[in-house]
C-alpha cells in the first residue's frame, strides 16, 4: 500500500489569470510565503497530472508572476483563470518540533480532556478572525471549534487524535 503522504495533494495555490500581455501566469498563493511556489518547478493539477511548469517568476504581494511552459499568449493565461494547483503533500519540508500543516489535522480524531470520542476533523477554515475546525460526529451535524491552545490543547499526530475542550451550548 502507498504511503498517504507520498499520494495526499495538498493545494498550494490557483490561477487568477495573466499578467501583462507576454503570457505571464499571476498565482494567488495558499503558502505562508507566495515565493516558496517557485521552488517547486512543476505544480499538479487536482487529479494528480501535470498543471504547470514554472520556468521563471517572482513574489508579487500575495501571489507570484510565472512564465509557464504551458503558456506563451495572454489568451491562454486567461483561460486557465480559477485553475487550482497542488504539490504532494511528501514534498514539504518536515515542520519543526510542535508543530505541523493545518493539513495534517484533516480526518484525526477529536476527543475530550477525558478520552470521550467527539468525532473527527472534517474542515480547518479561517473566515478571517483565525483558523477553526469543523468536527464532525459520528452521528448529527457538524459543529465549529476555534483552533485556540485553550480550545484544542493537545495535537497528537501520531496518535491521529487531538483534545478538543467542546464550547458550551447555549
């Protein structure tokens, strides 16, 4: 059986359209950093075969300006607008100690402070005031918890599990 990361596609970015009129690809980057896309040369398509060829580009605010090997016209950078782009998850550098890709967090088990299964990551979103974890139970309807220390005070990947201290219901 092949190794989840070595398989797992994780989107790194999309495509908002050309830039200039020499076929420049403008890249909204989903990375921390938008220049860390121009170290990996060729970006994938969602079904895991080529999208893009990076021959060149630079950082611009939170995108990057390729030439692709793809695109050589305007009309052809236009056209693929809305194309998003992936890397293998096995091609990110290891984090640090503590800590880990919002990605990782995707299908662990959530449980209480005392061990009671509460039911799975199914979403990680930032609506804009931070991150926050859809849980989804084993039975009823999903439910939010802001990804706080004092919210989910434990990540445990390699129990694929973290601690979850469920907000109080109104």
């Amino acid at each position: 059986m092949a190794d989840p990361d070595q398989t797992r596609l994780i989107c790194v970015g999309r495509v908002a359209g050309a830039f200039g009129v020499k076929g420049e690809v403008r890249i909204t980057a989903y990375t921390q950093e938008p220049q860390t896309l121009l170290g990996h040369k060729t970006l994938l398509k969602k079904d895991g075969s080529p999208g893009l060829t990076i021959l060149s580009g630079r950082p611009h605010k939170d995108a990057v300006l390729a030439r692709v090997k793809e695109i050589g016209a305007k009309e052809e950078a236009d056209a693929i607008r809305g194309l998003e782009l992936y890397i293998p998850r096995a091609a990110l550098p290891e984090p640090e100690e503590d800590e880990f890709y919002l990605t990782d967090l995707f299908g662990l088990r959530a449980v209480s402070p005392e061990g009671e299964e509460l039911g799975v990551v199914k979403a990680v979103r930032d609506f804009g005031a931070g991150d926050i974890l859809e849980i989804q139970p084993k039975a009823g309807a999903s439910w939010w918890v802001a990804f706080t220390r004092e919210a989910v005070p434990e990540v445990r990947l390699a129990q694929g599990e973290i601690v979850v201290v469920r907000p109080a219901e109104d």
